[in-house]
C-alpha cells in the first residue's frame, strides 16, 4: 500500500474509519473524513483496508505499491 485518500465527494462523515484506525482518519470540522498521513505505515495497512471495506460510501480510496 502506497497511500489512501478519502472522496469527499462520497464521504458522509459515519466516522467508521476514524473508529477503526484513528492514526490514519480524523473527520474534519465539516463532518468529512481526511487522511492524517502522507504514507501509510505497514503495521497500519491491514485497519486500512478494513476501514475501507467498512465504509458505507465506499469513500476511501487505496493507492497500492506497484
């Protein structure tokens, strides 16, 4: 995993995310969640992922390695 972003356009401010890996999402002042981090660390990767399969809006976007 490279990195991961959050559509906001998509986004609809649940907070699952930031329940399951709180290192890596925070929602904002408007309700909308942001990544926290440039690049995700390694031992984050597995809450990211499942943050992303957690997200009703399927909001959170993964840029994986090449």
């Amino acid at each position: 995993m490279k990195s991961v972003k959050i559509i906001e356009d998509a986004c609809i401010g649940c907070g699952a995310c930031e329940a399951i890996v709180d290192d890596v999402f925070k929602l904002n002042d408007d309700g909308i969640s942001t990544v926290i981090i440039d690049e995700v660390p390694e031992e984050l990767e597995e809450d990211v992922r499942d943050a992303a399969e957690s997200c009703p809006t399927e909001a959170i976007a993964i840029e994986e390695d090449n």
